[in-house]
C-alpha cells in the first residue's frame, strides 16, 4: 500500500536535491517520483491547470492590472464572478471554449472596479425624495429657496435646507436671522451645515432657545449672541437642540429601497463597484441586507457602524459588541459590516475642526476668540478605551478626524493600545485627516494606520482655507504624495452625502474628478494650485480608487486589482486615463461596468 503525505514530501516541495533527501522509505521514492512526473506534464500542458473554461473573454484593450508592478496587458477572461487570467491575447485564448462570449475592446482602457472609501449613500439617496434642491452659489439663491419653499407650505411647517456649506457659497457667510425671516416669516427655518446652523426667528422660539438659555446636556455647543446676549441665530455644534418637525413626504421602506438602488446605479455609471458606508446605523443597515438577500445590490459595501462617542462607555461597548456580534461581521464580499465610526472633532467648513495651532479671527468663519482652536468631541481617556475595545474585537475603528489636533489625538490613542498589543493588523483608520505633519505620517507608518480622504475638498475649499491658515499651514493638507513616498496606505473617496448625480451632489462623487485633483491639486475660483509637489503621478491617482482601497477594507487580496482568483469587477474607459491630456481626466466618461463578471452598466 503507496502511504505518504505533503508533510512527507514537504523536502522535495522546497527545491532540496533528491540525492540529499536521506532517509527515504521506498513509498518516499515511489510517491516522489510519482509526484515529480505529475508536476512535469502540468508544466508540458498548462492549459490543464485551469479546469474551467472562460465565460467571457475581454481582448485588444489596454487592460491597466493595477497589480503590483501595474502590468498593462491586452486580454482577461473571466469565469463565473472571478479572474481566470489577465495576459496576452495569445495566453488567454487558450482559455476559451466554444461557449465563450469574446469582446473586442478595440484598444479601449480597461480599470479594476473603483471604490468610494467614504460614502453616505442611502442617505443621499433619499435627500431629494420630497422635492428636487437646486443647486446654491449665493445667499441670494439660498434664500430664494427658502422663499419659494415657504410659498407652498403650510404656515408653521419647518423649512429645512442642510449642508449647503458657507464656505462653498461665494459670500462665504452664514444668512443671517433677519435674512431668513424675511424670506420665510410665517415658518420657522433651518439652515444646517453639518453640526453648525443658522435659523430664524421663529425656530428660536419653538426650540426654546432664548436669552437665557444655556445648553446643559455636557455635549459641545455654542450659541452665538449679539452685544445684548440675544441668539443671532447661529449655533455651533447645537443643531440637536433645534426641534425640527420636518413636513417633508416620508419614505416607506420600499422607496428607501428603490431609491437606494437608483443611487447605486448611479455610482456603477461612473465606475464605482464598491463602497465603504462611513456611519450607517440599524435600519439603514436592514435596507441593504433587504437587497443583498433579493440579489439587487450592484454595489459591494463595506459598514462602518455609527457609534455615538458622547454615550457612556459601558453603552459605547455594548454597541460595538452589537457589530462584532452581527451575522453580519461574518465576511460576505456583497455586504460586510467590519468597523465603526465616531466623531472626534468638527469640520474646516464650520470653522470647527480641533486644531493644533489658532483659527484666527475670522468673518467668514464668525470666529472672534484669537485662541480658539476648534471642538474636540473625545477626551484622551475615553478615545484609548474605544480604539483598544474595537480592535479588541475584530472591529476596525475610524473617527471623523480633520484638524492635524484632532489627527494628533487619534495617533496618540493608537499608539497607546499598541503598547497592549500590536494593532497593526486591525488597520487602525483615521476618516478626512485633512491636516497632518511629517511626524504625523512617520507614526501612521510605524503603526500600520490607513487614512481615508476626499479630494474634492482640496478643489472645493482650497482656495478659502488658503486664505485662512496660509500658505506655510497648508504645507501638509492632504499631502498624498508624501503619504505614498512613506509606505501609508491612503484611499480615495467622497463624503458623498445627497443628491443623485455624481457632479451636483454634496460632495460630488465622481472618481475621476477626484484622481484629476490629486493629478492638478487645483482649487476652484483660483488659478494657484495648492502645493503642487503633493501631486500624484498617473498610476498613484489609479490605485488611489482601487487596490488602495481595496487595502482600507481588509480585501485586496479578493479585489482591487485584476489579477487571477479575484473578482471580476472592471470598467472599460472611453479614453486612456495613462495618457490623455491631465485635465481630458475629470472628463472620462464610463462606457461599460462589470461587477462580478456581470454586465450592470452600458452606456447608451
């Protein structure tokens, strides 16, 4: 009886000389010659190592790999949802069978599947679901809005417009209470960019908000007031203390569910396969479960559970302990909940990201403290208990960090619990990271820490921030190539948070507008770009949407790149992202989308 095993034959497998294998028993040599011979005819006849012909083949293209060496070759064929082979047209011909589909690409571009690493798309989705919003420039539109809104309101229904950010308006302030009293004075309004606000007059009155206010829930917040203590209507950190009642039509789970589909759709036309949802909750979670179990998902996505940071810790624990315990946390490459997300500090378009160094004084930020430095939302004790819980427990963590104070304090919470343990292999993630220094990026290496950033801000907000910090402060703002010459894995996303349409939503989502900002780093309403040397090349914009990503989620060795034995989601281009003029970037267009092998996008 021939008895062996691999562990028998684990000195052969190595590469040592037969004659040196002493000891042999004579089943060692029958079962080494045996298997010495197997190897020779698999080497004779390779087209036998793959037993599975291709379902699709893709040749004469410019299939951009995004491997390790960014091969570009001519062919792929695709079997089922995977990479049977990416080669020359010769090689992977010899993977076809009378039943495979071939497509001629006549020499189109070819990309792995893109990735948005930071998206809020079941909330965009639904942002227009009452009514269309257009588009804001100006106070004047803004309150145009607001006035046509109040015309066909009822008297005493709640007028709400969010994230339309003052520093993207060109007047670059906030409208004022007697503004949008004016314009809608029978309603009480809302005006809301992220955390901060400003509303009317009768909003004041029915959130109880008065002289003599104060907010006493220990969460941050500040009111502004006039020289005679009164509201201005401008609340910072405070919009949970406005009472909205919204009048606004409200979506039942099966609108939820179509217009989530709508917005999915609309990300595979611009590329996108994959994406990372930054602060989803329970039901927002249960929509896309619903989908995934009826097949209806063109996207992957990647979770990051909303965790209230402002909670006690015993709460904070259980509802990590809630996503760790999820049948969710289990790997699915269709829908993973795999992390959680807090908040550590504001926003630079609210002027209250928590800084290093002082704002400054500032209209358009309505700063007048010469000492302020933004709002933390995490003491040091309670951000280290956080980060080392979820890593503790298979849970990537990730905060909304922008301010290089609040970039700082994520660094020194992480370098805390890797004095417990290693935690390098939990990818420990800092979400925006606007501002950094070159200490900053030394730490996240030796850590092993990922950054996840939006390039639309740089060309969004460039040139305001430039006015406000200066030049020299500016030095480390979203400095990608000095994060890639450092070996810290960055990806590329949005913040996308409303509006269907990958141009007119907030933040506008499409990829190729943002790798051509990394390319350029050009702010809008100037002809300065903002640190030219922080450039990217080509092949780093490429990998900034795909492998890098891929990395930020725990996957590259399932996606992100074309290679065999991954998933066969690819874009074919309408022109060469390699070498057509830099600003012909922004402009590429998607002609056909592949998620798994399967066509669900063709341009018309």
């Amino acid at each position: 009886m021939l008895r062996f095993s691999l562990f028998t034959l684990w000195p052969m497998r190595r590469g040592l000389p037969y004659q040196t294998q002493v000891g042999r028993s004579p089943e060692y040599d029958v079962a080494s010659m045996f298997l010495r011979a197997f190897i020779l005819i698999l080497s004779i006849c390779p087209v036998l190592v793959s037993a599975q012909p291709a379902d699709l083949i893709l040749h004469h293209g410019k299939i951009v790999t995004v491997d390790a060496q960014f091969h570009v070759v001519d062919s792929i064929a695709i079997a089922g949802d995977r990479i049977l082979a990416a080669g020359s047209r010769e090689e992977v011909a010899k993977l076809a069978s009378p039943k495979t589909r071939q497509i001629d690409l006549r020499g189109k571009t070819v990309l792995p599947g893109l990735t948005d690493s930071h998206s809020h798309a079941l909330d965009a989705s639904l942002y227009e679901f009452d009514h269309p919003v257009p588009e804001m420039e100006t106070i004047a539109d803004v309150l145009r809005y607001i006035h046509e809104r109040a015309a066909v309101a009822k008297e005493g229904d709640w007028i709400v417009l969010t994230q339309v950010f003052i520093t993207r308006l060109r007047d670059q302030r906030f409208p004022s209470r007697a503004e949008l009293d004016a314009a809608a004075p029978r309603n009480p309004v809302y005006f809301g960019t992220g955390p901060d606000a400003s509303v009317n007059s009768l909003a004041l009155k029915l959130s109880g908000i008065d002289k003599n206010f104060q907010i006493t829930d220990g969460k941050p917040g500040r009111i502004e007031r006039d020289a005679n203590g009164e509201p201005t209507g401008i609340l910072r950190s405070g919009s949970r203390l406005v009472k909205i009642q919204s009048g606004d039509k409200k979506p039942t789970d099966a609108d939820r569910r179509q217009r989530l589909k709508m917005m999915l759709a609309d990300y595979n036309s611009v590329g996108l396969t994959s994406l990372s949802e930054r602060d989803l909750g329970d039901e927002g979670i249960e929509i896309y479960r619903q989908l995934r179990d009826a097949g209806e998902l063109s996207c992957r996505v990647y979770v990051m559970y909303s965790v209230d940071a402002q909670m006690p810790l015993d709460q904070i624990q259980a509802r990590m302990l809630k996503a760790a315990n999820s049948p969710l946390h289990r790997y699915n490459n269709m829908l993973w909940v795999r992390g959680t997300k807090s908040y550590m500090d504001g926003g630079m378009l609210t002027g209250s990201a928590y800084m290093l160094q002082p704002w400054g004084v500032s209209k358009v930020y309505s700063i007048t403290d010469p000492a302020y430095r933004g709002m933390r939302y995490i003491e040091a004790g309670k951000l280290y208990q956080m980060q080392r819980f979820a890593l503790q427990h298979d849970l990537q963590f990730t905060a909304h960090s922008v301010g290089d104070g609040a970039v700082q304090g994520m660094i020194d919470g992480y370098s805390e619990v890797n004095n417990d343990f290693s935690i390098r292999a939990g990818r420990p993630c800092i979400t925006h990271a606007n501002f950094m220094s070159a200490e900053m990026i030394r730490k996240m290496k030796d850590l092993g820490i990922v950054l996840d950033l939006q390039p639309d801000w740089l060309w969004l907000d460039g040139a305001t921030l430039r006015k406000q910090f200066g030049d020299e402060r500016m030095t480390y703002f979203q400095p990608y190539k000095s994060l890639f010459e450092a070996g810290v894995v960055v990806g590329g996303g949005s913040d996308h948070m409303q509006k269907i349409g990958s141009l007119r939503s907030i933040n506008p989502y499409n990829p190729f507008l943002g790798m051509w900002i990394t390319l350029t780093r050009q702010p809008r309403w100037t002809d300065q770009p903002l640190h030219p040397e922080q450039r990217l090349s080509r092949e780093q914009a490429v990998r900034l949407y795909t492998i890098n990503n891929a990395y930020l989620t725990f996957e590259e060795k399932e996606k992100g790149s074309l290679e065999k034995g991954k998933l066969a989601d690819l874009i074919v281009l309408d022109r060469d992202i390699l070498t057509c003029a830099v600003d012909d970037v922004r402009n590429i267009r998607v002609e056909r989308t592949y998620l798994g092998g399967k066509l669900i996008y063709e341009r018309r």
